[in-house]
C-alpha cells in the first residue's frame, strides 16, 4: 500500500525485456514494493546506482509505457510504522488519462484530464485521484474529463510541471468507490446462501 506522497524523483537508465532499471538515492531490498510513476513494482536487483524492477504483461498492458524514460516519481510501500498521509493507493492504475486543458488559476495550476468515459464513475468531486503516483484532490468531474488543481509546492516538487496539453499519465481511482461500485453491480447476480448451503460447508471441513 502507498500514499501518493513522492519521495524522490529517479532516473531510467533502462528498460528492456520487462526490465526497468533506475538510478535512485533510495536504498531499496530485493522484494520491495516500489510504485514507480504510480505503478506498484517489485525489486528484483540492486546495483550500485539504484535497483531494477519487473513489469507483468498485464502491467504493460494497462499502462503507458512511454512513461518508463527520463524522470520518474517513486513511493517506497508504506510500512506499518508509518505516518499515514496522502490516501490509500493500491499502485494499480486503472486507465491512461490525457491532459486536455491548463490553464492559471489564482492559487495554482488547473488541469483537466480526459478518461474513458467508463471510468468516470469512480472519480468522485472532492474525492482522492492518484496521478503518476501522486495523490491529489478532485475538483469537479464532468463526462468524460475531470479537474485538478495543482498547488505551487506540488508542482515545483514534481513532474507535473513539465506536463503539457496531450501528455499521457497513470490514472488510479478511488479504491472505495471502485469496491462499492463492485459490490452494487454485483449484489442482485448472487443467490443467497441458505441453511441448507451453509450446512453443506460446515460438513465439508
């Protein structure tokens, strides 16, 4: 589990044959759970500089893979002593998402974001969005597009301000709302389980 908070900003030295390798500060264990621009990854090698991860097909699949060069944002996984900030992040995107519009606002950056329209349902207004690993707050969501604002800190502090109209990003969406929507769609397709059922595992044990 993850936070959406950026510890450091790394560099790709490589990525070949699933392979991603980075040079990083953070001093990474084979094993550990690492999001990289917002994609949960496992370290499977240490060097010198920094370590390597392994990408599923199914990860690359989902993701924009042209996202794995030059700078990336990366959140060691949370540990249990950990102060809890940001919200909960699964590190596992849901969909790519494109900026379609910046523009000045008085106190910050706005971005509007276009998704597949399926996956709107679960950015909630004043909900948790996680954008390249980064946990920020939803603005206002429309039919196919939403908006954030980015405060100066965070923009100065992340790769958001090299963003431009078109660039790609990972999009994770609020966990509580894809887990209610999940149970809802799901609730009138499974027969109750009876006495009778729950008799016939009790006995199986």
């Amino acid at each position: 589990m993850f936070t959406g908070l950026i510890r450091e900003i790394a560099t790709v030295q490589s990525y070949q044959n699933n392979i991603l390798s980075l040079k990083a500060k953070h001093q990474a264990k084979l094993g550990d759970s690492i999001a990289i621009n917002g994609v949960c990854l496992t370290v499977i090698k240490i060097n010198a500089e920094g370590f390597s991860v392994e990408l599923a097909d199914e990860t690359r699949s989902i993701i924009d893979e042209t996202k794995l060069q030059g700078k990336v944002h990366i959140e060691p996984a949370m540990m249990m002593r950990d102060r809890f900030e940001g919200h909960i992040v699964q590190g596992h995107v849901d969909c790519i998402g494109e900026v379609q519009e910046i523009t000045q606002g008085e106190n910050g950056t706005n971005f509007v974001i276009v998704v597949n329209q399926k996956y709107i349902i679960h950015i909630i207004p004043k909900g948790s969005i996680t954008i390249d690993g980064i946990s920020l707050t939803v603005n206002e969501v429309y039919e196919d597009t939403f908006k954030i604002t980015i405060i100066p800190h965070t923009l100065e502090n992340t790769l958001i301000k090299n963003y431009k109209i078109g660039t790609k990003i990972n999009i994770e969406t609020d966990v509580f709302a894809r887990y209610i929507d999940h149970i809802l769609t799901h609730k009138n397709k499974q027969k109750a389980s009876s006495w009778s059922d729950i008799d016939n595992i009790q006995m199986s044990y």
